[in-house]
C-alpha cells in the first residue's frame, strides 16, 4: 500500500525552483479519482493542487504537486497503478496546445519532433528526447529537478500519454517494441505489460517508448496545417516567459536519484553527465550552503523513506538502490536521520 510522503526542507539559502506543467495535464484527473472510488477534494488538498485547473489549460501548476496528486490518488482509491492507468485513457487532445500540435501534425514524424522541441514549454524542467538508431526510433522522458523524488507514478502516466499519441497516428491496436522505465517496478507489473501490450522493463536507466522507425512516416489522421499553425504560435507565446533556472542542488539531486542504483552516484560520474569540473561543481554547492556529501545524504534520506511506503520491498533491497554495500551501513544512517531502525520506521508508517 502507498503511504504518504514525509517533508523535507532543503538546507539551502536559495529557495528551489518551481518546476512546472500545463493545467491541461488536470483534465479527466478529478473525474479518473472518482470512478477510482477515491475522493477528488481531498487527494487535490493533499497535493497541493486547486480542484478544476484545467479550465486555465495555459497555466502552469507546480509538477511536483501534479506527481503528488498521482501518490495521493493510488493511496485513496487503493489503486496502487493509478498514474499507469490515467496515463493510459488519456488522450491527446487533454494535452491542449501541446497535444493539439501533436495530432493536427502532418505525419508521426512532425509530431514527435515537434513534441521534443516544445517541452519546455509544457513541461519545464524535463527532456523528451526522440533519437533513431538503424531502424529503431527511441523517445525518452526525463524529469530534470532533483526535488521531484516520487517519480514511478508520473513516469508511467508520462509514457501512457506518449503511447496514445503514436497509437492516435498508427492506429488503436497498435503497440511498441517495448517500455523501459528508470525506477523499480516496486508493485505487481503485470498490469503495465497489458496496458502497453509489450514486455516492460524497469531499473532501466532510461525512461522510453521503443518502436519501429518506419513508424514515424505513418500520416497523422487529424492534420491540419492551419490549427498546427495556431499551436505553434501560441506555445511560442507560452515560451517567452522569463523563467528561473534550476539551482544546482537541484539538478545535482536528480542526478543522484537516476545513479543511485548504478552504484554509480559519486562526484566524477555526477560532474561528468552535468559537463562540469569538479571544483566548479563544488564551488557552486559552497554557494548553496551545500556539499556533494550533503547532498548524497539528503537524497538517500528522502528516498529511503519513500521506498519504505512500499511495503513490498524488502529492507535490503531499498539498501541496495541507495548505494550502500551492506544492510548495516544503511540501518546506521538510518539511525542517524530518524532515530529509529528502518524496520521500525516502516512498522510504525503502516499503524498510522
């Protein structure tokens, strides 16, 4: 069963940057909680999220929030697959302008492409990527901030909605190659292979959607060169914003989160996929009040309880996927965040 998410304030001077989505991304979201057996009010209160967004589909709510509303909803509805199964009976047109570019889209091609280079208008903070090797085309999803830690439900949702767009082009029936997700599978995962009709793989180390190239010539069936045109223009809009960038605790954060069960979450990996030398990368932490040991810690502490919601994962396996060797390095630091043993900690999260 999932459990609530513990807060965790960031010890730096600078206050985090707001990560974000379109409204647009809400609709159906109220209605999907209901039919669940859930109660829409009271998961939105507890995200943090203001009941009927999508009547502003151009504004942008916060996406930490949006990933709250879909732990909120699996925990009130008891439907531990929630964001798997919103993400599957979304269609495009909920996306909005995004989503209206995509399907007035000459071909698959134009669509997709067009999808990755407007993203950040969606979607800030976060990457889709559309690459092609040989004869298989890859679009991959990635969120960007590292205060996001609770990631399986909208990396399900994110790539159901993805699908739909593809199957809009190549038909109901249609079905990829196959589903990679970063996190754990953490629950049953049966239920994603019928939702993607593929085999799905999880502690990937990417998020995709992986499918014959030949694919992206298929024509989109709503095209429309005069609304892709609209779409166009007034994303463009959208984009003109003057945003603030990501701190580099921040970005730091998400890195770590995506390494950690590498094995792999240490400064070189880390300064490498960010581009930068280890001494700049440690000077711009000192300027955060921050270390890379700090911020290690800090992710590792916040994982390990949201890893601990899952009742199904064992205590040593959670050990692993922080990066520690042995159960007891792991029930030490433990100790040192909570004062209590991760076994108790998840005994007394269940009695409440």
């Amino acid at each position: 069963m999932v459990k609530s998410l513990s807060s965790h304030k960031t010890t730096s001077s600078r206050q985090p940057c707001i990560s974000s989505v379109l409204g647009a991304v809400t609709v159906g979201l109220e209605e999907f909680i209901t039919a669940q057996g859930g109660e829409s009010h009271t998961v939105l209160s507890r995200s943090g999220l203001h009941g009927r967004s999508y009547e502003q589909p151009n504004q942008h709510i916060p996406l930490k929030h949006y990933c709250n509303s879909m732990h909120e909803a699996a925990r009130s509805t008891g439907n531990e697959h929630f964001g798997l199964w919103f993400g599957e009976q979304f269609q495009p047109e909920g996306l909005g302008l995004f989503g209206l570019y995509a399907v007035t889209s000459t071909d698959l091609r134009s669509a997709l492409l067009g999808m990755r280079d407007h993203f950040p208008v969606f979607q800030r903070n976060s990457l889709l990527n559309v690459s092609v090797d040989k004869d298989i085309c890859e679009v991959e999803y990635r969120l960007l901030d590292g205060e996001i830690m609770d990631r399986r439900q909208d990396a399900e949702l994110t790539i159901g909605m993805i699908n739909n767009v593809i199957k809009r082009a190549m038909g109901s029936t249609w079905a990829p190659l196959a589903v990679d997700f970063q996190h754990p599978a953490l629950v049953n995962a049966h239920p994603h292979r019928d939702a993607f009709k593929c085999d799905v793989a999880f502690q990937c180390e990417r998020n995709l959607i992986r499918f014959k190239a030949n694919c992206l010539d298929q024509a989109m069936p709503g095209a429309d060169p005069m609304l892709n045109n609209v779409s166009i223009g007034s994303m463009l809009h959208l984009a003109n914003a003057n945003l603030p960038e990501l701190s580099i605790s921040q970005r730091v954060k998400s890195e770590i989160i995506e390494l950690l069960p590498q094995g792999e979450a240490c400064l070189e990996t880390v300064c490498c996929r960010l581009n930068m030398s280890a001494r700049s990368l440690q000077r711009r932490l000192a300027q955060e009040h921050q270390s890379f040991k700090s911020v290690l810690e800090e992710v590792r502490e916040e994982l390990a309880i949201y890893y601990l919601s899952y009742n199904t994962v064992n205590i040593s396996e959670i050990a692993y996927r922080l990066g520690y060797s042995e159960l007891s390095a792991f029930t030490r630091a433990f100790l040192r965040w909570k004062d209590t043993s991760p076994s108790e900690w998840r005994l007394h999260s269940l009695c409440h």
